[in-house]
C-alpha cells in the first residue's frame, strides 16, 4: 500500500529540511540552496498519481548530474538529529531507500535484501554495511501485512 501524505507529513519534511515546499497540484517541491559554491538540489513529492489505474506516489530528485526516482513510497522516516529523510519503497522481501540530506546530499540504495537489515551489520562486507545501518530505519515503520493490493 503506498504512503498517503499528510499536511502533517509535509509540515514535518520541511522542518528537517529547512525549506518551504511550493505546491502545484498534487505536487510538493523542496528546493534545497546549499552554502555557496555547492548545486542545489531538488525533491519533487508526486502524490496519487494514477498509473495504470492504480496510485502511485513518486519521489523525484534532480541534483548537479543525477535524477532519481523512487515509485511505491510505502513511508517515510524524517529525523531532525540526522538532519535527513529517508523515503522508502518496499516490494517483495526488498527495500528501496531514498535518503534526502538537509545539507542537499542524496543516497540510494536499491532492492536491499531484508534479511540483511533484520540481521547484526557488524558481520556484512563493509561495501554492504553502510546500506544496512541507513535503511535500518524501517524497522520503525509497521509493514506487517504490507501489500500493494487496494482492498488493504
């Protein structure tokens, strides 16, 4: 099921982002102006668009050479000690995480096998570590009886 966001939801990510979303639509952009000399970066938040008769929300990042979209968003986790938020799309025992720093940084981390952010990181391959530790947020968002299906 994806995530339906709130007023309350949006109020949040512009506090830890620090930055005033303009509406157009069902659509929210963040426009994030780092200190000078950096690029900005841009969060686009798409909400209940229709696709093949069923809604999707859609998280669009544009930064200095790069374009990432997550589909599916089933949550979001916003910490305001981390300074980011961390948009996540979950499907078939995998998660994806969209991670949006205040600072206009951005990290993907793509089809994640859940087992390896249930189990202790300290024993993965450092290259593998790192995705663990950051999507280990999830485990704060309830998916128990997760599905795509409408009728849930």
């Amino acid at each position: 099921m994806i995530h339906t966001f709130t007023a309350e939801n949006i109020e949040e990510i512009t506090r830890v982002l620090s930055t005033q979303p303009k509406k157009t639509g069902d659509v929210y952009r963040f426009a994030i102006e780092p200190s000078e000399g950096d690029y900005k970066t841009v969060i686009e938040i798409h909400l209940g668009l229709e696709v093949e008769g069923k809604n999707t929300n859609i998280v669009s990042v544009y930064a200095h050479n790069v374009f990432l979209q997550l589909h599916n968003c089933t949550a979001f986790v916003s910490s305001e000690t981390l300074q980011q938020v961390t948009f996540f799309g979950k499907i078939g025992g995998q998660t994806t995480g969209l991670i949006i720093e205040k600072s206009g940084g951005v990290s993907l981390y793509a089809n994640v096998d859940d087992s390896l952010l249930n189990g202790d990181f300290t024993k993965l391959p450092p290259e593998i570590m790192m995705c663990s530790v950051a999507l280990s947020l999830t485990e704060s968002v309830d998916f128990e009886g997760f599905t795509f299906d409408e009728d849930n």
